[in-house]
C-alpha cells in the first residue's frame, strides 16, 4: 500500500513540473512565468520527492529527500521573490493586461 501512495505521488510530483514547464513557456511575461515555475515545479517537486522518501523505505534516502524537500520548499519562493523585485526594478514591464501592479501603488502613497 506504501508503494501505491509513493508511486502515485511521484506521478502528480511529474505532472505538477510538467505543468510549470509548460506555463513557463507559454505564459507572456517574466512576472507570470516565475509564478507558473514557482508554484508548480514547487509543489510538484516535493510531491516527487516525498514519494521517493516513501517508496525507498531506507532511512538515509528518505532523510536526504525530506531535507532536499525542505530546502525547495523555503528557497524556490524566496529565489522568484527576489527576481520578481530585481525584475521589477530594473524596469521590466508587466504585461500590457494585467490589471493589478501593486508596487506601482505603494509608490504613490
């Protein structure tokens, strides 16, 4: 039963990641793409790599997946927090459809 659960985790982990590369590619300017590979390559890698920590059933290999795990989770959001800013101060337009800029609102208050 363990194997089913990790198995079946590993392939909603690849789907979620496929689904980051395909809005990385698709989606029309850096702020959307970074939330597309943020988001889903997140999600879909720590499901990856919990179900690897399930199915091995050896301690050090789970080990060494929930810790990669834990790093994903508190890295990935801080790194595409942190090209969003660099990308936003530098100049880099938002799409012209978006309706929301909430620097640009902060600014002027």
């Amino acid at each position: 039963m363990t194997d089913f659960i990790g198995y079946t985790l590993v392939i909603i982990g690849i789907l979620f990641d496929i689904f980051g590369c395909i809005g990385l590619v698709r989606f029309p300017d850096v702020y959307n793409r970074l939330q597309a590979s943020t988001k889903c390559v997140t999600l879909g890698t720590i499901l990856l790599l919990v179900g690897v920590a399930i199915v091995s059933a050896s301690g050090p290999m789970a080990a060494k997946a929930i810790i990669c795990a834990v790093f994903i989770l508190l890295t990935s959001p801080t790194a595409a927090h942190a090209i969003a800013k660099g990308a936003y101060a530098s100049g880099v337009q938002l799409w012209k459809d978006s309706v929301v800029d909430k620097y640009a609102e902060e600014e002027r208050d």
